[in-house]
C-alpha cells in the first residue's frame, strides 16, 4: 500500500474530500462553485478565476475542499500539479460552446487514465432547448464517466453533481 493510498483512507475517515474542477476557459467553474456554496456566501457576480480559487463546503458528511483552477491556455500546462492530491475531478464542459468541445476533450484525456475518479459537468443545460443528443454522445465516448447535465447559473443539476461527488469517496 503506497503513501498516497494510506493519506487517502485517512483522509476519508475524517470525511475530508478534495475535489478539482477544471475545465476550458468560460466554462462556468466558478458559476457552478458558487451555486454550490452555501446562499450566505454567494457572489452576486462571478468573475473568471485567475490562477485558482479554494472553496471549503460541507455536502452531507463530507467537508469538500474544491480547488477552481482557471481554465485559461497559460494555466493548464500547470494542472497536473493540483490533480496529484486529487480524491475526485469535476471536469467543466460548456454546452453552450459545442465547437469548443473536442477541445476540452482533448485537455479532459490525460486525467482519464489509470484509476481515474472523473465526473463531467454538462454546463449551461439551461442555455439550450434539447442537449439530450450531445448528452448521449459524450455518455457514448467516455462509457466510464458519470456525465451531469447542470447550470451553474441555475442551480440545475447541483443536487446531483453534490451526489456524484460525494459517491466517489466510497
């Protein structure tokens, strides 16, 4: 058993969990942060992150540490140093920016490997009529990640992203 295995368990029964989420710039990382915190302490304007932001939430019986990294081209050569110490990965996809999309699948691959603990956020649902059809082809790609459709700008979706995240520490 390695020392990044036993800091993990550990880390666990203190129902601590360190969750990144990163995704292409203007995918809504932040939007969705702040539609997770607590009302009292949300923004009522979100700006774009630059560098990252750490955001301490409690979901159920979790304490969750979400670290937003700024999806910016200058900052995501620097992302493999945050994931390191990663319990689970919230990848940001904006809906709305369709042409973008292999793009961030593309920026998405490197963290799919080995024993990866990936969730998507399908952002900005809400900015689109049907997205059921995109929905199915990124489920069809990526057979191992959960996929969930969520707007950061409603709160649509955040219940289950809650859900998703806090499934992954089992």
């Amino acid at each position: 058993m390695g020392l990044l295995t036993i800091v993990k368990k550990q880390k666990l029964r203190d129902r601590e969990i360190r969750c990144l989420l990163l995704g292409l710039d203007n995918a809504g990382k932040s939007t969705i942060v702040n539609q997770l915190l607590p009302q009292e302490r949300r923004q009522q304007h979100v700006s774009p992150t630059v560098g990252f932001a750490i955001h301490n939430i409690e979901m159920g019986p979790y304490n969750v540490s979400i670290w937003d990294v700024g999806g910016q081209t200058t900052l995501r050569p620097f992302w493999d140093n945050y994931y390191d110490t990663t319990d689970v990965l919230v990848w940001c996809i904006d809906l709305s920016s369709s042409h973008r999309l292999p793009e961030s699948l593309q920026e998405l691959q490197p963290f799919l490997m080995g024993d990866s603990r990936v969730i998507i956020a399908f952002n900005k649902c809400d900015l689109l009529h049907d997205y059921q059809s995109e929905l199915l082809e990124l489920q069809n790609r990526l057979p191992k990640v959960q996929v969930v459709p969520c707007s950061g700008r409603t709160g649509m979706g955040m219940r289950e992203l809650c859900s998703a995240i806090a499934s992954y520490t089992i």
